[in-house]
C-alpha cells in the first residue's frame, strides 16, 4: 500500500467547514422557537439522499433481529410492554444488517446488540428525559466504568450488565488497541453529553459551529465507524487509521449520518422534554422557516456525500485490501442508515412521535 500522506483534503475540509451564517441570537426563548417549529411541521418537505454506490444488506438480518430483541428482554432492557413494542417496530438489528452487510454472523450479533442497548440508553439516560436528574451522573459513569474496568458496579445500574457484555464480546472479537478505539468513542458519547445537557440549559443554542463538534461526538458515530474495517477486510493498521484522509472520511461519514438524522428525526426530537436543539433547529432560531431550515441542512448533507465520494476515489486508486474495505464499511452506513430510515424503522415515525418522544419516569428513580 502506498496512501500519500498529503492527499488534497482542500476540497473536502471546505464541506465539513464551510462558512457558516453569522450566528444572533433571537429575541424569542428556546420554547418559543420551539412551538413555532412544531407549528410549522406538518407542511415541510423532506427529501431523501442519493448515494453513488448500491444498498446492500445481510442475509442474516430476520434473525439478528430476533437474537437482539430476546437478548434485550434477558437483560431487563425493556421497562414495559410498550416499550417492547417500541423496540420492535425500531429494528436495530436491520439496522446493522444494512450498515454492516459483510460482517460475520457473530460479529454483527454483537453490533445489533450494541445499537440496541445505546439507543435505549441514549434515550433513557440524555435524550428523551428530564434534561438534568439525580441519575445522570451515575448512569453515564458507570457506563465509562464498565470500559476502564471491565466489570460490574456494585450495585449495578440500569443497562449496565447488558453494555458489560457487548464490552466483554467486543474484546474477544477486536485486538486490544483496536478494542480501545472503540472505548474511546464511548467514553467520548457520554462526556459531551454533558456539553449537550449545557447547550439546553440556556435560552439560546450553541452556533452551529460548536454544535458540529458536540453532535460529532454524542451521535455514538464513531464507535461504529471504529467497526467498520473489522466487519469487512480486516482491521487498519494504526498508519492507515491516523491517515488524515481516513479521518477526514470518518468526519464526512459522520456528519452524512448525524445531519441527515437531524431531518429526519424532527418529529420526535421537537416533542423531547429536554433535549431538542440540533443543526435545524438550530438554524431555524436565527429567524429562518423549518423549510428553510430543512434546505439548508439538506445542502449541507449532499455537500458532505460529495466531498466523501471524491476523496474516497481518489484514495481507493492506492489503497490496499483493509483501506478499501474500511472505505467501503463507511459508504454502507451512509447508505444503510438512510435505507434503514426509509423502509425498516419506526423510531422518527410521526405515528409514534407523540408517545416515544417522552421517557420520563419510565426508569424508577435510584434511592
């Protein structure tokens, strides 16, 4: 393999930062803007996203689902029996059998169980509860722990032993230093989402600069892009991971997902008790219309897809079987993601968002 180092990132770094509108503050209050966006919901239009590479999918995908949602139930993941139903409308094991398509079957078990368990946690711990409670600090804690220490809590704590095990599988699946990268992604979800709970503290959000580099971090994007070499060709080498182009496509990858999602989630996310600023929003509080809003994280995205696909081609003329693997894992989680949004999930379905976006009390308080 022989990946130049300086490969051009000047057209690509000018889509992750491009120049952004100045950011003012409105006069109106977060809940404010909120209720005019909630107005304004019912008439805007999403489209959806072209990619130019094809969808693919696992063959295992039935029954990795059907593993994941009794793996749930046998770790006490699923408070009610609503719940439940929530869980299996979501499909978080089609989920990985699109963005994964290539992994081993035992493998993918383990993402699907692992996108389980953090988008139960991430709602019930941050994003559709109260925005600060007794049990923040503890819940996000203790899931740090259980990556520094590889054990139980003594007296665990919501998820806690469910996320052991994924840990525990993940270990014997990845190299050490591999397995590390992927803690580090974690650690790094739950300490921003401390920045995340400050963004909703104040009656204005952050600009949408500094918003960029916190959802970066709380989407959980890049654990799973820390998967993504393993689950095709085989792991990078520590070069190859630091290459800055690779990162560079780590970012483009991340923010296609997380931008996009901020669209396609609205319906939900405008209805959480706390948590609700995200880029649309977040443009919108600067005195634009949701449609508007909408479009312009709508050029943002295909801006991103863009710079993705001519930087991976330009790399793929050089790289060797892991390289072009990892490129190939970050083109299905593009395409995946949207593909899951578009024909398997429920979880931003308007049906639902009502009821879904609002978690509170559905985990008992701790003593």
């Amino acid at each position: 393999m022989n990946i130049p180092e300086n490969i051009s990132l000047a057209a690509a770094n000018t889509a992750g930062n491009a120049e952004m509108p100045a950011y003012s503050p409105m006069q109106a209050s977060g809940e404010q803007v909120r209720a005019r966006l909630l107005s304004e919901l019912e008439s805007i239009s999403i489209p959806d996203f072209e990619f130019p590479w094809p969808c693919a999918c696992s063959p295992d995908a039935e029954s990795v689902e059907k593993e994941t949602n009794a793996w749930a139930a046998a770790h006490k993941l699923l408070p009610d029996e609503r719940y439940r139903a929530r869980v299996a409308r979501t499909k978080y094991g089609w989920l990985a059998a699109r963005c994964y398509p290539r992994a081993g079957r035992a493998l993918l078990q383990t993402i699907a169980d692992y996108f389980t368990w953090y988008f139960l946690a991430d709602d019930l711990f941050v994003d559709r509860v109260e925005l600060v409670t007794p049990d923040t600090v503890p819940n996000l804690t203790a899931m740090i722990d259980v990556l520094d220490f590889n054990c139980l809590g003594p007296d665990p704590l919501y998820g806690e032993s469910a996320w052991l095990d994924v840990c525990r599988r993940l270990r014997r699946q990845l190299s050490a230093e591999h397995f590390q990268r992927f803690a580090n992604g974690m650690r790094m979800w739950a300490s921003t989402a401390g920045l995340q709970i400050l963004n909703h503290t104040h009656s204005t959000p952050l600009s949408l600069r500094q918003y960029q580099t916190v959802r970066r971090h709380t989407s959980g994007m890049n654990p799973c892009l820390d998967l993504v070499d393993v689950a095709n060709d085989g792991p990078l080498s520590a070069a190859e991971y630091n290459l800055p182009a690779i990162q560079q496509l780590r970012r483009h990858t991340n923010n296609v997902v997380c931008w996009s999602n901020d669209i396609q989630s609205l319906a939900v996310e405008l209805r959480q008790p706390g948590q609700h600023w995200n880029m649309v929003g977040i443009y919108a509080a600067q005195g634009h219309s949701l449609q508007e809003s909408v479009d312009y994280t709508v050029m943002k995205v295909r801006t991103e897809i863009n710079g993705f696909a001519d930087l991976a081609g330009a790399m793929e003329i050089h790289a060797g079987p892991a390289l072009r693997g990892a490129i190939a894992g970050m083109k299905n989680w593009m395409r995946g993601y949207q593909d899951w949004v578009e024909s398997d999930t429920k979880r931003y379905s308007e049906e639902f968002a009502g009821q879904d976006a609002d978690d509170r009390g559905m985990l008992a308080p701790r003593n």
